[in-house]
C-alpha cells in the first residue's frame, strides 16, 4: 500500500462508494445456504476496511442495506443481516487502530425502520466515535439516494426556505451525506448484467468515476483494491468541464 501511496503523488479518490454485491449468489453458487453468503461478505468487508486506512482514503461510503433489500428479504434473513451488521461494527469498534486512526463510524438511511434494539446498538456505535475526526466510514443502511432526496426536499419546504435561496448548497446541506464530500470513485461488485449503481448516494455521485466488476462481494480482495485504485489514477476527471 505504500507503494500504491507514493506512486498516487497525492491523487488518491478522496471519498469511495463501495456497492457490495453478490452475497447471495456467491453462496447459490456453491450450494450453501444464503446466510453463509452474508457471513463470506462480512468477513470480507473486515479485512477490506483495514486496507482503505492503510490507503489513508478519508471518507469511504458502504452501502450495506438497501431499502428494497429490506422490502424483499425474509425476516429471519434480515434478522441475521442485522446481527452481522452490529458483530461487524463491533469488531470494527474494537479495533485499536480505530481510535489511534481517529475513524468515526457514521450510519445514514432510515434507521427508524431496523429493529429498536439493532437502532439502539448502531447509535451506541456511532456515539463512541463522534468526537474522531481524521477518517470517516459512512454505512447506508436501509438506504434509498430517491428517497434520501425527497426527504431533504421535504425539510427544506418545512422549514420555509425561499425558492431563491434554494442552490445545490443548500440542498446538500439538508442530504444526509451533508458531512461527506461528494464521491469521487465507485465501486461495485456483482455486476454480472450490465452496471447500475441502484440509488446508491445518487446527489454525490453525479462526477464520480464507477468501476464494475462481475465477482461477487465475498471474492473481492487486496490485489482487486490495488488494480481498481491504479485503474483510477490512470483516468482523466473533467468534474463536468
């Protein structure tokens, strides 16, 4: 990663999306049980994690679970979703190198929808690391980017803001990204049919660069990181210009 660091010259994505894509499938393919999917992805997502610090990447985005996931998948699936979710964050929380990092671990969506005590531990997080400041992980859960955008629309009209007032400005400030940048790199996996980014952070990521690939989630790993994070120093960003 040092390597990757010096050759970067300082060109490093500031703030990354990670799609992660194919939990499900990944397990389909090998015959196990769905849940055995979700626990590869976990496993993934813990070592993963570790390599963006090393990259030093300040900002990093994951979208962990959609709110169609929740609309479509079976209780006792999301149940073992959501138990993952708070071991994951658990681990993360108890890793030394995130309060010698100062990484604050931050949750977007709407959170209203996870089960009470699932919300109560996702809050507890968050409030162990509010005060962290050099690197920040945002995880969308139960997360729509339409839904996220109507919802500032609406508090904007609530709080009686003027049509000339109204600016890009403004309404990222009412988004719940409103502490991120927008995105500069995207990447998703599982695209085994084409490339969609499925609503995710869709404001931010209006000029970011996206890299698809058809591996599955659990699959993707440290040398996949290193190609992706090559393949976006070698890329030309107009920013709309």
């Amino acid at each position: 990663m040092e390597i990757l660091k010096r050759e970067a010259k300082g060109n490093l994505p500031n703030h990354i999306g990670l799609i992660l894509d194919g939990n499900r499938r990944w397990a389909k393919k090998r015959n196990l049980h769905i849940n055995l999917g979700h626990l590869a992805g976990y496993e993934t997502l813990k070592r993963v994690l570790f390599y963006f610090l090393e990259l030093e990447i300040k900002y990093l985005s994951i979208y962990s679970l959609s709110e169609e996931n929740v609309k479509k998948r079976s209780k006792e699936e999301l149940n073992y979703i959501y138990g993952l979710m708070v071991k994951a964050f658990e681990e993360v929380i108890n890793e030394p190198k995130i309060k010698e990092e100062k990484v604050r671990i931050n949750f977007i969506g709407k959170i209203e929808l996870v089960p009470p005590e699932i919300r109560e531990k996702l809050n507890h997080l968050s409030e162990l690391t509010k005060d962290h400041d050099r690197y920040l992980i945002n995880f969308c859960v139960v997360y729509d980017g339409q839904e996220e955008i109507v919802q500032a629309v609406k508090q904007i009209l609530k709080d009686k803001i003027p049509p000339e007032k109204i600016d890009k400005k403004l309404i990222k400030s009412y988004l719940y990204t409103k502490d991120f940048p927008e995105l500069d790199y995207l990447i998703r996996t599982g695209m085994e049919d084409g490339a969609r980014i499925s609503g995710f952070l869709l404001w931010d990521a209006s000029y970011a660069e996206f890299k698809f690939h058809k591996e599955f989630w659990p699959d993707y790993n440290k040398n996949m990181l290193i190609e992706d994070i090559k393949d976006y120093l070698n890329r030309k960003r107009r920013l709309g210009k």
